[in-house]
C-alpha cells in the first residue's frame, strides 16, 4: 500500500516513521510520502488561504492551490481522504476498507477548511471521504490522519507480529473488549479472577464474551443497540 500526505506542516507527519509504522515502512510493507502543500503555491507569500465567501471568522484553503497539489499526488487508483469534524464518523469498518485499497492521499485542511470545490472536482475522478474521528474539533487533520493510518495499516498482513491480535480487538465482534491480566496472580493485594486461571477454555471464553458484554453496556449502550437481538444468544441477553 501506498500513502501520500499533503499538508502545511510536514514534520507534524513524522511519527509516520516511528515504532510500528516505521517497522512497516522498513520491511516493504508500506510506502508513505509527506508533501508541503506550499510547494503549490504560485505567489512570493507562498499563500494557501483566503477569507470566506459570505462572511465570517477564519481563513479558507485556495482551490488552486490544492487542485495542483492533488493532480500531481493522485493516481489511476487513489482513494482521498479529507479529515474533518463534518465528515462522516471513521469506524473499524472504514479502517478495514482503507486496509483493502492501494493508494491512501491524505489532504490535511487547516483554518475553517478546504474550498469544497476541491473535494466536489476530485470526485468527480476518485473516490473521496470527508471523514471525522470523533466529535471534537482538532486545529487540522494531522493528528486524525496519524490516528487513521495507525488503524489501518495495523490491519495490513504482516504488520502486527501476532495476527489473531487484530482479530480480536474491541469492535471486531462489535463489542468492547473486557480487561487483560498477566502476572503476578496477585498484585497489590489484587487477584486476577479465578476463572482465567482455572485451565477450563470454555468457562473462560463465556466469561471474557460476559466481560465484554457488561462493559459495552455500561461504557457504550449504542454499540448493543447496533449489533441487535440476532447477534446475542440466550445468555447473552442475561447479562
Ligand atoms: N480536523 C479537525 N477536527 C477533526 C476531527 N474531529 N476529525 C477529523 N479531522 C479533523
């Protein structure tokens, strides 16, 4: 897979080479470029904004500028990415869509946001989402594209040492996942539940799928109504 992302601040990308990334990227497995988006400028001031049409607080990103950007980035088989906090919300299942994709372009807005002429011609070559991870606002899609890259290319074979890792993650069976113990059995006068060390694989699974369900209940009782009757047995629903 390969990753291009175009921003205003490229060193705020550089954890894209660190700890698990920059394993990938050292073993082939991924391709990522950072690009400054003022190389596109065309003016001495190297200018990427503007003020809103109609009015109002904050500067807007130049459509020209951004045009050329992303001509020159995108390719036969891109899928752009625009982070945003009016985009639609980026969940496990987008991250496995972006996993199955060659080309991954980031366009990173900062300000009040890229001209939406932009993102409207764009789409009228690639396919383009305007995605948010989560509902806060940040000063620009830098943090959010680290956050987006980090979930997707773990999900890449080869990635993470241990494959069934990624498949067991909170959000793979739809539920939260229950809490971990490793050792000592007790520590600070706290023991790791009997059960997890009672050798019997089958009470120990009923118990971590019952952890699982309590938690999501309590911490997130949207994720029980999205999953729906049909995903919950007898004893699940006794929980
Ligand atoms: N840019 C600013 N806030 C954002 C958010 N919540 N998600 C994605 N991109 C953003």
């Amino acid at each position: 897979m390969r990753i291009d992302v175009v921003t205003i601040f490229p060193e705020y990308l550089q954890p894209l080479r660190a700890a698990l990334l920059g394993r990938a990227l050292d073993r082939g497995l991924i391709e990522i470029g950072v690009h400054d988006l003022r190389d596109w400028t065309h003016d001495v001031h190297r200018a990427v904004d503007d003020a809103p049409y109609g009015g109002g607080p904050g500067m807007v990103m130049k459509p020209q500028v951004w045009g050329d950007a992303l001509d020159d980035v995108c390719g036969d088989d891109t899928r752009l990415v625009v982070p945003t906090p009016a985009g639609r919300p980026f969940t496990q299942d987008l991250a496995r869509a972006y996993a199955g994709q060659r080309h991954l372009v980031f366009a990173c807005g900062r300000y009040e946001g890229i001209d939406q002429r932009v993102i409207d011609d764009a789409a009228r070559r690639m396919p383009v989402d305007e995605v948010s991870i989560g509902d806060y606002v940040l000063v620009g899609g830098e943090a959010a594209v680290l956050v987006i890259v980090e979930a997707v290319v773990r999900l890449l074979p080869g990635v993470l040492g241990n494959p069934v890792s990624a498949e067991q993650d909170s959000f793979s069976d739809g539920l939260l996942e229950g809490p971990s113990y490793t050792r000592p059995e007790v520590w600070r006068d706290l023991a790791v539940p009997e059960v997890l060390r009672s050798g019997n694989h089958a009470l120990i699974d009923r118990w971590r799928r019952d952890q699982a369900l309590a938690r999501t209940y309590h911490r997130r009782p949207d994720l029980l109504e999205r999953l729906g009757e049909g995903s919950l047995d007898e004893h699940d629903r006794r929980v």
